[in-house]
C-alpha cells in the first residue's frame, strides 16, 4: 500500500521567521486559539494546489509559500509566490515531471492538465481521500487533515 501524506507547509516573507508546519504520516492536529493561523495552513494548501488567489483578511507579510508531498518516501514539492499564477514543482517522483506549471488554464503548462492527473493516481487528490474536520469550541479551534 502506497504511503502519501502531506509532509510540511512554509510560509517565508521578507524579514520575517520562516512560518514551518510539519505534518505526521498518520495524523497531525492542530490547535490554538482563535485568529492564531490554524485556517491559513488550509488555505495555503488550496493556494498551493492551485486556487486562484490567496484568500486572507489581513496582510501577514508571507509571501513565498511551500508544501512537500512525500509519497513513497520521495518528495514533491510544491512553491509559489503570493499574487502569482505560477506554481513551481520540485519532484522526486517519477510520476510527477519537476517544472513550473500555471493556474492559467490557458496557459502552455496549466496545473490542472500536467499535474492533477498524476495526483489524482496516486490518490493524493482525490476528494473522498482528503478529510478535513474543524471545530470551534469555546475559543479552541482544532483543524485536522489526514490522508490515507
């Protein structure tokens, strides 16, 4: 059985200390009062995986963000800017081609051409695969995801 999980998020900005969130392989919890960033983990994965725009309220002073994939033990990984269509993928997979690729779908090399359809194999995206649960209970967020 093939071993897939989210290994870690960065967020980098001018000036500012690397954001790293590190994931496990089985389950990662993540828990913290209200407004602390446990919402914006999400959202860059979605941003990461494509989404046309990065939705935040507040400027964090982030700009370069970061996911790894592992994947049978062998990375892949995602970057982009903030404001960019362009996502640059480093890979050390042989089902995944290492390049830059686009949220443009006009675009020579639109993500969702080139690289979902990898994904989608190897059952990384694949919506019934991904859950994520979140709660708000009295001031105490907890947000999970995990893949299987």
């Amino acid at each position: 059985m093939s071993n897939v999980f989210i290994k870690s998020v960065i967020a980098k900005g001018q000036n500012k200390r690397d954001s790293i969130v590190e994931f496990s392989q089985n389950l990662s919890i993540i828990y913290g009062a209200s407004n602390t960033g446990k919402t914006y983990i999400f959202k860059i994965i979605n941003y990461l995986f494509g989404s046309s725009k990065l939705d935040v309220k507040s400027n964090t002073g982030y700009t370069i963000f970061s996911m790894t994939i592992s994947f049978d033990n062998k990375d892949i990984i995602f970057s982009r800017k903030l404001n960019s269509s362009r996502i640059d993928v480093v890979s050390y997979h042989h089902l995944i081609k290492s390049g830059t690729y686009s949220t443009d779908l006009e675009s020579d090399y639109p993500i969702n051409k080139y690289i979902y359809p990898c994904l989608e194999s190897m059952k990384i995206l694949e919506y019934h695969s991904i859950k994520i649960v979140k709660w708000n209970v009295l001031h105490l967020g907890l947000f999970f995801t995990y893949l299987w």
